[in-house]
C-alpha cells in the first residue's frame, strides 16, 4: 500500500548536497531571493532519491540569504546549532531516467502554459500600488507597461504610432494660437513655452512627474519634403533665451524629484543645452545617445548618426543610482538607445520615433503619471504616453504643428480632440 507522502524539516546544508548534476534549468536568482524575502518560503522542496526534483533554485536563493547575514524567511526555522530547517517533501522515487525526464517536464509544463494577459495585467496593476509594489512578483514596472501597450495594441490593431499624417498647408489649419485642446486624458495648448501664464495654463492643476522634450536646436533646419518644413525660433542666436525660459517655467510644475529628459544636437550648440539645464537647477546624471540607424547628410566632416539626451532630476527624493524612487526601468538599461529614425518626415523635419520615447518613459514614470512637452512638434510624445497610459501635457507654438498633433492623436485613437473654452 502506497503511503501518503510526508513533510519534513531537512537542513540546508544537506540539501546543497543534493543538487542534481544533469538539472537544465536557469535560475533568476535574484528574483527568487527576492520573492522569498517578501513572501516566505512558500513551497516545500521535492526530493526523489538521493536528489532534488523540485526546489534547486529556491535552495541556492535560501543559501545566498543565509550566507549572506540575511534573517531565515517565514517558513523556515532554525535548529538549536543555527542552522536552517527547510520544508521537505520526500516524492515517490524515480528511476534515474525518469527523474532526469521529469527535471525538464517540472520546468517546461510551466512555460508552455502561458499567461491569461488581461488577468495578469491586472493583478499586477494591482501589485503595483502596494507599499511594496512589484518587488518579488518576477516583473517589472517595465514589463507591466509593455503588456498593457501590447494588449492595447492588439486590441485596437491602431496604425504605425510613427506614421503621422503630412503637415497642412497653413490656410487648412484649423487650430489657433491660444487654444487648449483635451485629447482624452491629455492636454494639448497652442501656446508658447517661454510664457509662465502659457505652461501653467497648459498643465493646471496636474503634478508633473517627468520632462520629455525635444526643443529647437538653433540649425535653422529646413526639411527635406517638397513642404520644406521649418520649425519656429529654431536659430542660434536666441538659442539660450528660449532654453532659460522654458525650462523655468516647466521647473515650476514639475514635482520635486522629478525627471528631465531633453533631446540636445551633438556637436558645439550641445554646450549651450548643458549651460541651460545646469541653470535650471537640474541635476545631470548622464548623457544618454539615439543611434540612429543612418546618418543624417549634412556638412560636418563626419555625419551624424546620433543625437544626445540630457538625462537627470529636479532636486528632491528620486533615482540616484540604482534602485530607488522614480525609476521603474531594471537593472539592464543601456546608455544608448538605437532606434531607426521614421522613415519619412511629412509632419515634422525632425521627427523623433515613437518607440524610443515609449523606452525613455517607461524608464522614469508609471502608468497615470504626467508628462511635459514643451515643445511638442509632430506629437510623438503624445501618442508614446496614449499608447502607455501616461497623462500628456504640451505645449506647440506653432498652428501648423499643433494642428498634426491633433491629427495625428484623432487618427491613431478614433476620438475627436476637444477645443476647451477659453
């Protein structure tokens, strides 16, 4: 007669010595170490024989933990000699075949299962708000904004984000300076960047929890369309006039500790970037690059096939190194970021892809946090935060860009921008 299976406590150290020699399995250590710490030692290990067929990664987390100085889990107790008793299950035993069979069957039953996706979009949505967050759950804020902007993507089958619609002829222009649009959950103003009033007006009584912008470069860049598109005050020489004042003014309305994020040329007028966040008050943490994935032809010796990002925080609590508040991007983030450039410029002459906005902000913000873009040229900000549930607040001087912003929001969502009253 077959006997129930029976739990015991098994000493730590006896089961280091019962590591299977042909297990297959890659272990996310860190990420197990950390789901024990929040939750415990939830599940027993299996032993079959003289090995372990269940548990191998649990245990080198527990031995990490415990060699480490780290306090035994829930779940694990400790014997007069200190050392720790874990949960063991003594599992029917196998023949060495067909343990080594069920080494890769224990792991593979698992990940061919798959996820119901709405599901776990929103527990983990859930999880998220909790004091502790997504710590321990094996995700990260980063994949719970990729799952939501695939699911939505999937759902709507929406047009490419970077195929925007061609910038109208001044006289089809339908919006006009001064004007304050609602776009779902995002505002958009007709206004200038360098007016206190216009900033404040375009944000209202929203917080702001990040920077992201892409302001003139002071070339005097004319587009390569038959349109020849220009962009407003894009000339050197008041260059730092309009960076100082724009950023003061977003300096007032983003919260303390909150990210900037601003596109800058390589090259000579790079410095006058950096004077201008510096004076801010910001502090910089790095540079980060665009690779683009061909030069743009001009009369530099060398072509550029880069742009820089001037990344760093508004003084207060924040990302200071690894880990930390207000940042939501991992451990694994590259300091250069290589997206292809849109493959045609009809709305804007520079253009920037939508994907490589959706990297920098899933990096610094949450889902329900707002965005500032004080200069939002064709609106690729915008359509990066419909597409990963961020709140849009900009701001674009000119009609003729404001008006492919809208456009461009209408055709990708299927709503109808709204004119506020003035």
């Amino acid at each position: 007669m077959q006997q129930d299976p029976v739990i015991t406590l098994q000493p730590l150290a006896s089961l280091r010595d019962k590591f299977h020699p042909a297990n297959p399995k890659a272990h996310a250590r860190e990420a197990i170490q950390e789901s024990i710490r929040r939750f415990g030692f939830m599940e027993s290990v299996a032993v079959s024989g003289d090995f372990i067929a269940a548990g191998h990664g649990r245990i080198e987390a527990l031995i990490v933990l415990r060699d480490s100085g780290a306090p035994p889990p829930e779940g694990i107790e400790v014997d007069d000699d200190g050392e720790w008793l874990v949960p063991t299950l003594q599992a029917n035993e196998l023949s060495p075949e067909e343990l080594e069979a069920y080494l890769v069957a224990a792991n593979r039953t698992g990940e061919i299962g798959g996820w119901h996706e709405s599901v776990l979009a929103e527990l983990l949505s859930k999880t998220r708000q909790t004091e502790q967050g997504l710590a321990g759950t094996g995700f990260s804020g980063v994949d719970l904004d990729k799952l939501i902007a695939s699911m939505a993507t999937e759902s709507r089958e929406p047009p490419d984000p970077d195929d925007a619609p061609a910038a109208r002829p001044s006289r089809d222009v339908r919006v006009q300076f001064g004007e304050l649009y609602r776009l779902g959950d995002h505002r958009l103003l007709v206004g200038d960047a360098r007016n206190r009033h216009d900033v404040r007006r375009a944000t209202g009584t929203r917080e702001v929890q990040a920077l992201l912008t892409d302001p003139p470069y002071g070339v005097e860049y004319e587009g390569k369309t038959a349109a020849s598109l220009t962009i407003a005050n894009d000339d050197a020489a008041g260059l730092s006039t309009l960076l100082d004042r724009a950023f003061a003014n977003a300096n007032e309305v983003l919260q303390s500790g909150a990210a900037s994020l601003v596109f800058n040329p390589a090259g000579p007028l790079s410095a006058t970037f950096l004077e201008a966040f510096a004076s801010t008050g910001w502090t910089l943490r790095q540079t980060l690059i665009w690779l683009k994935d061909s030069p743009v032809l001009g009369h530099a010796d060398h072509h550029y096939r880069h742009e820089g990002i001037l990344y760093g925080r508004k003084p207060g609590p924040g990302r200071w190194g690894r880990g930390g508040k207000g940042w939501y991007g991992g451990n694994d983030q590259s300091s250069v970021y290589e997206y292809p450039r849109p493959k045609a410029s009809r709305d804007h002459p520079t253009a920037k892809p939508v994907r490589l906005i959706e990297a920098l902000i899933t990096n610094v913000t949450r889902r329900g946090d707002t965005v500032l873009d004080l200069f939002t040229g064709s609106g690729s900000c915008l359509i990066a935060c419909e597409r990963l549930q961020r709140r849009f607040v900009g701001l674009e001087i000119d009609p003729i860009y404001a008006q492919v912003t809208v456009d461009r929001w209408e055709r990708y969502t299927g709503r109808t921008a709204v004119r506020e009253a003035s």
